[in-house]
C-alpha cells in the first residue's frame, strides 16, 4: 500500500527520538500501534461488511433469475395436475430406470 523502505522508517524514527525524547518514545510508539491496530480491524470489518453484500446481492441475482426461468408456482401446479396414482407410477418408473431393470436370471 504505502511504499516506504527501511531507510525512511529508520529516518522517521530519528525524527521522532529527537521530537518525542527517549523517555516518551516508548510510550508513543506503543500508542501508535494501537490506533494502527485499530485501523486495521476496521479496515477489515468493512472489507468483510462489503464482502458480505456483494455476495448477498449476487445470491439475490440468481433467486431472481431462477425465479424468471422456472417460477415454482409452474413447478407445483404440474406436480398438482397429475392424478395421485399417475404421480406415483411416474416416481417407480423414474427409479427403476435410475437403478436398472430387475434381472434376476443373470446374477445367478
């Protein structure tokens, strides 16, 4: 992000021995990093807030568009059109052919 090597930090240190003390710096230094650890974890925490709306919005894209594709009214007024017995004979077709016919002579 920021591109500062050793030798600028070693001079912002310098800097800041002469400006604070070196009775004070330790306890400068130790503010610093708080607040920059601060700032970090609310870098973080809206990284992952943004994160979390863009996948939201883009699971709220694919409802949508399944819903425009294939609406689930569709769905149950076709399964709610067939008679009970037709529904079911259509179910053991639809697993037979899933697991094969049942031949008995060639297993034995």
């Amino acid at each position: 992000m920021f591109d500062i090597g050793f030798w600028e930090l070693a001079l912002i240190g310098v800097i800041l021995l002469l400006v604070v003390g070196p009775e004070r710096l330790p306890k400068v230094a130790r503010t610093a990093g708080l607040w920059v650890g601060r700032g970090r974890r609310m870098l973080s925490a809206m990284k992952a807030e943004i994160d979390r709306e863009i996948k939201a919005q883009e699971f709220q894209e694919i409802l949508d568009k399944q819903a425009r594709n294939n609406p689930l009214e569709t769905i149950l007024d076709d399964a709610g059109d067939k008679p009970a017995a037709e529904a079911s004979a259509t179910a053991a077709t639809s697993a037979r052919t899933r697991t094969g016919p049942d031949d008995k002579s060639s297993s034995g």
